[in-house]
C-alpha cells in the first residue's frame, strides 16, 4: 500500500514538474511571448513598443510567470483551462474536441497495428517453431517513415486514384489513410516482440503436452498467445499514448485537428494555455492506459505472478541464417562507400530531377545534386547519431527498468511528451542547432526499453528455477548476474536494435518539421523533406533515401536475429524444469 501511494505521488509530482516547466517555456527561451503572440495573430502588423506593451496588459506578462501558472492552476479544478492567448477562446473545448480527434485515430490506427502483427506472427502461430530467417518485411514495415508513407498515400491513392479522401477530417473515411500511415511501423514493432516470445510460450510444458493429447493447433495458438500477452502490454500502452500525440507529422500532411498537431502550433505560437492543456491531457492519458495495461496483464496472467509458477519464455533458440546480415551490411556499406568521394553539395541547374542514370545512379534533386553523394554522406551523421542515442537508450532503459517503481511513473510522463514538443524544450533551454533532435530524441527513446525491462524482469522473477536458486542460497546479485541479465538483455537488446530505425526516422521526422539540420546539409529527414513536393514528378528523388532506410531497418533486425539468451548453467535451472500452468488455469486459480 505504502508503494502505490509512494508511486501515485511521484508520478503526481512528476506531470506537475512538467506542465509548470512548459508554462515558464518563453522565460526559459529569453524571447518575447508578446512578440510570438503578435506573429501567430498578425504577421504583417509591425511590433512596435505601443502594440507590444498592449499584448502584455491583455495577457498579464509583466506580472511574471509564477503568477501567470498560479492562476492557470487555480482554474483547473473548476474546469477552466483559461482562453487562449492567438483566438482568445476557451481551451477545455478546443483541446477536448482536439483528443477526441486524436483518440479516433489512435484505435484506427491501433487496429492497422493489429492486423499488421497478425500477419507477421501468422508464421509462427501456425507452426509453434521459430524462425530460422529474419523478419525482412518487418524491418521494412518499421522502417518506413510515416510522413514519406502519409505523403506516398494522400498522393497516390487520395488524389490519383480518388480512392479515399486525402485532406480534412470529416468523417470515418478521412480516417483510413493516416491510419495506415500511423499503423503500419507500430504493428511491425508490436509484431517482431510478439513473435519474439511466441515459441517460449509453445516449449512451454503445457503446450507440449495440449499438442500431445491432440488438443487442435488454433486452441493452443490462442492460449499461447494469450500468455505473451502480458509481457507485450506495456509497449502496447506506449503506443497508444505516443499516436495520440505523437503523430505530429502525419497530422500536419493530412490536415488533422488533433492533439499532436495542436499542441506542436500551440509550442511554435507560445500559447502557453493550449500547450499547457494540451500536455496535461497527454500525461493524464498516460496514467490511465498504463494502469489499465498493468491490470490486464495481472488478470492474463492470475496468481501465477504471485506464487513463482511461471517458466520463463526467453529459452534458448536455433541461431538464425547469417547470410542476410552480410548481404544487408554489404549493400549499406557499398552505398556509402560509392557516394563518399562525390560532392553532395555540387550544383548542376542543368540536370535537375534527373532519373537514374550511371552518371547519377539515384538520380539528382530539384537543384542538381547527386543524390547518392548526398545520401551517403547524410549517413555518417544520421548513422552515427542513431546508434549513438540507441546505446544510450539500451544503458539506460536497462539501468531504470531493473527499478520499476522508479522509472514506471518516469516512462509515463516522458512518453506523454511528444518529441517535437521535447525539441521545442530543448531549443529554448540549450538553442536550436544541429544536436537538437539528438538531444530530443535520447530524451524519450530509452522509454519503451525501460517499460520492456520492466514486464520482463517481473515475469522472470516469478519463474520456478528462480525461486529454486533463491532456496538454494543464491544472494540478490547472484541472481540478477546469473539469472535475470541474462535473460532480459537478449530480447532488450533486440528490442532496442529493432528501434534503431525508428530511431533515425525520429530524427528525420524533426528534420521534416525543421526542428533538425538546415538546409544545405544532406541529413536524411532534410533530404525527404526537400524532395518530398517533387514525390509525383521525380519519384526516385524520396525512393532513393526511404530504401536506404529500409536498408538500414532490415540490417538491425537481422543483426538482431543473432542475439540469443545463452543456455541456462545452474542446477537450479534444471531441477525445476516442471510444467508451467496453463495460462486458463492461471487465472482461474
């Protein structure tokens, strides 16, 4: 009792520290908030001292910012989040009608997930075995940008085709596009976990003996799919809250009111009410899905959690083909090594959108520039920069996931914050400038690690061969040496290559919204974005470096492919190698 409230109050503390910290953003940035606040109402009119001075007599400024978050919260509990500083409306409406939005699209999107996922794991719960290739139409999946994908569909299927509606929001069918886009990445991620666990969970005694007695295959896939469940749920979680405001990009393609979209012109206009709001209903949608995903996975997988009968689901497995990997790196490293002695920054007015020739093999953009010189020398940044913040992430989301009740409420309230908002925090604290999206992105990518951590560690500590090395007289850093590392940095480290993508798409996306490099740096979030209004024309111009990307995704997964748990070594592992409950009598114990 005493820890949830513990919890309850840190992670109380925490949203607080948040939203009081996003209301001091235009102190902490020494801008004028008058003069933003004119810029977002009247661009033409001229800032003189007379208009400015007026601005703050209306938004009481030059009583300072304390008395200005003073009043915000005093409103609160009546409801009232203050009017907005561009419009002068009310906020509760607007930010209510924007999370409805954004919530709508988020269980489309979440939907497109799920049949994603299905389709990945369709292999191996059918089968029971796992893989012996690696996933490459998951790495691709997760490698696809969602504002190349939000572009791609809009252009193609929304105004050649005339499919579906490509802009607006007025109805079920506005919603089926960005749910693609939104969808697509997240069910690869969510479908390469799964299928990560799945054969643990058919090796599992249970099962064997379920297949044995004939029990029909579709049954045990169920039930086995039921039981990896629990260790899936709180990056399911981290899903729904990051499309809810996360999907800043696809909102601004597809012309979306939502939260995201709001909250990022709410930053840009230093609106502090909406932005205030907008984060508070982002953190207050964290707490709730993360308590419900806790409580479904306690109710999937019943007293067993309690009474240490589990077995564990990360068991030795048969190493993967080492073939992929090699040809994958080799085409990386080819690509770059070919464009390196080119000049990305070469004008050729002549030449512009050129197709694939062997003068330029991927063809040139709206100003003549090779495109592969370009590409390959955005890749020693963009390269070094992802897997720089992913081994940051790895140490980190290990080192906070082994103290759950530490980071749980930490991981809620940063994956609250979108990374556009992030790097909006981070230009005002430390100034806009290249390491910008690295520094926002490192912020918030160690969360899903920490959270992965977190549901594996507390299902291996209830396993059997656990509890037996615990009788047997082994201490706490026996243990965590020996039995949890070992079992949890596999499928972590996994998990974390398999963002490695992600990881440069995020710093992309930031570039895409001109919150990374400027212009003229061959950066790849830079380079889509450049090319992308030249997408229907010049095709090759946003292929060449989407593919590179791909490239790079199916590189992590096969290389994470190769990471293995090693074989248990201790006596205790052995002897207690007993069947595990059937996950229907686990929670009806």
């Amino acid at each position: 009792m005493k820890s949830t409230v513990g919890t309850l109050v840190w992670r109380v503390c925490l949203g607080a520290l948040l939203v009081c910290g996003i209301g001091l953003l235009p102190w902490f940035s020494h801008t004028d908030p008058a003069l933003t606040v004119l810029k977002a109402r009247s661009a033409d009119r001229d800032p003189t001292p007379e208009v400015l001075a007026d601005i703050r007599a209306q938004l009481g400024l030059d009583e300072g910012p304390l008395r200005l978050l003073g009043e915000w919260l005093g409103g609160l509990p009546r409801g009232d989040a203050g009017r907005s500083w561009i419009s002068g409306a009310e906020v509760m409406p607007g930010v209510f009608q924007a999370l409805g939005v954004s919530l709508l699209l988020m269980a489309v999107a979440l939907v497109v997930a799920g049949c994603t996922a299905a389709l990945l794991c369709a292999r191996t719960l059918r089968t029971g075995a796992p893989r012996r290739t690696v996933g490459s139409a998951s790495a691709v999946l997760a490698a696809l940008p969602e504002f190349l994908t939000a572009s791609v569909l809009a252009t193609v299927v929304g105004v050649q085709l005339g499919w579906l509606p490509a802009l607006g929001w007025y109805g079920p069918q506005w919603t089926v596009l960005p749910a693609l886009a939104l969808g697509l990445p997240a069910g690869a991620v969510l479908g390469r976990l799964l299928d990560d666990l799945l054969p643990g969970a058919f090796a599992e005694p249970w099962a064997l003996a379920a297949a044995a007695r004939g029990l029909p295959r579709r049954s045990i896939a169920r039930k086995a799919l039921r039981r990896c469940l629990p260790g899936l749920l709180p990056n399911l979680g981290l899903f729904v809250v990051g499309l809810t405001g996360g999907s800043v990009a696809v909102e601004q393609i597809f012309d979306i009111p939502g939260l995201g979209r709001t909250t990022l012109q709410a930053a840009l206009a230093q609106d502090l009410p909406v932005l205030q709001a907008g984060t508070l209903a982002l953190v207050l949608l964290a707490a709730v899905t993360t308590g419900a995903t806790r409580l479904a996975a306690r109710r999937l997988v019943g007293p067993a959690l309690r009474d240490g009968s589990l077995s564990s689901l990360h068991r030795p497995q048969p190493p993967v083909g080492r073939i992929l990997p090699f040809v994958y790196g080799t085409a990386l490293f080819a690509v770059i090594a070919l464009g390196l002695p080119r000049d990305p920054l070469a004008l050729d007015t002549t030449a512009r959108l050129q197709p694939p020739s062997p003068s330029h093999p991927f063809g040139t953009d709206a100003l003549g520039r090779d495109m592969l010189a370009r590409i390959a020398h955005g890749a020693l940044d963009t390269l070094a920069l992802a897997l720089a913040i992913s081994a940051a992430a790895l140490l980190t989301g290990v080192v906070l996931g082994l103290l759950p009740r530490l980071s749980g409420p930490l991981v809620d309230t940063v994956n609250a914050v979108p990374p556009v908002l992030v790097a909006l925090l981070v230009a005002a604290a430390w100034g806009s400038g290249p390491l910008t999206p690295a520094l926002a992105v490192t912020a918030v990518a160690w969360a899903p690690l920490a959270a992965h951590t977190s549901a594996l560690l507390r299902q291996e500590r209830a396993t059997l061969h656990l509890t037996a090395t615990r009788a047997l007289g082994a201490g706490p850093w026996y243990v965590l040496r020996h039995e949890l590392l070992p079992a949890v940095l596999p499928p972590v480290t996994r998990h974390a290559l398999l963002r490695l993508p992600g990881v440069a798409l995020a710093l992309a996306s930031l570039g895409f919204l001109g919150l990374g490099a400027q212009p003229p740096s061959p950066e790849w979030g830079l380079l889509l974005a450049e090319n992308q209004p030249y997408a229907e024309r010049a095709p090759w111009s946003v292929l060449a470096p989407a593919a590179v990307l791909a490239l790079l995704g199916a590189l992590a997964v096969a290389a994470a492919g190769g990471i293995r748990r090693p074989r248990l070594r201790t006596a205790a592992a052995k002897a207690t190698r007993q069947p595990s409950p059937a996950p229907e009598l686990m929670a009806s114990r």
